[in-house]
C-alpha cells in the first residue's frame, strides 16, 4: 500500500471523527474538513427540495476574481464527481440547467445519504 494523499488521510481521521489539522486554515482546507465530517451523514426530510445552480457567473470586477471563481468551481465540480461517482461532465451540465430534486431523487444521484422518514 502506497503512502496516502493528503485528502485520503484526512478523509481517515474525520471517518472516526478524529479532526487535528496541522497546516494553515485556508478556504480549501476548511471546505475539505467540513465535507468530510458531513460525509455519510447528510440527510433530507422526505418533502425537501435540493438543487445546485450555476451559481458562479456573471461579470466580475478583476481577472483574479474571475480565475478564483473558476478555480472553486471546478473544485466544487470534482468534489460532487468524486462523491456521487458521476462524471464531471453531468454534474457540469446539470449546474447549467440549475438541477432542482426530490429527496429521494438527491439520495439516487449520491447528493445527500438519507431520507429521514422518522424522528428518533
């Protein structure tokens, strides 16, 4: 077994909800924490609607704002492929469109992890 990336070692520790980050908070790093500590447990009540929208376009007021807006969404892009198994090109698409679901749709396409049926 190889040495781990970065991301599957964090990806490790927060899987047993063991959370030390030994490198500077940046945006990157607190999106990946947070995605992770929620992964497995991202739940819908079972009449919500869940979507995802283009939301990063439009004019901007400088070219570095453009290229950090590109950048996060193709992080974003290949965050959502990497948890739902789909192809980048499909979850790119359906940004486009402004994606709109049931519950039960959003736990098909791998978005969320349960229906809560019932309040314990």
């Amino acid at each position: 077994m190889g040495t781990p990336t970065l991301s599957e070692l964090i990806a490790r520790l927060l899987k047993e909800r063991i959370v030390f980050i030994g490198t500077p908070i940046d945006d990157a790093v607190a999106t990946e924490t947070v995605a992770n500590l929620l992964f497995g447990h991202r739940a819908a009540l079972p009449n919500a609607r869940i979507g995802f929208d283009e939301l990063w376009g439009g004019s901007t007021s400088s070219p570095r704002q453009a290229q950090e807006i590109a950048r996060l969404r193709t992080e974003f892009i290949q965050q959502m492929a990497k948890d739902t198994g789909r192809l980048p090109g499909l979850i790119e698409g359906d940004m486009k469109r402004g994606c709109r679901m049931t519950a039960t749709e959003a736990l098909d396409y791998g978005i969320i992890d349960t229906v809560v049926e019932k309040l314990s």
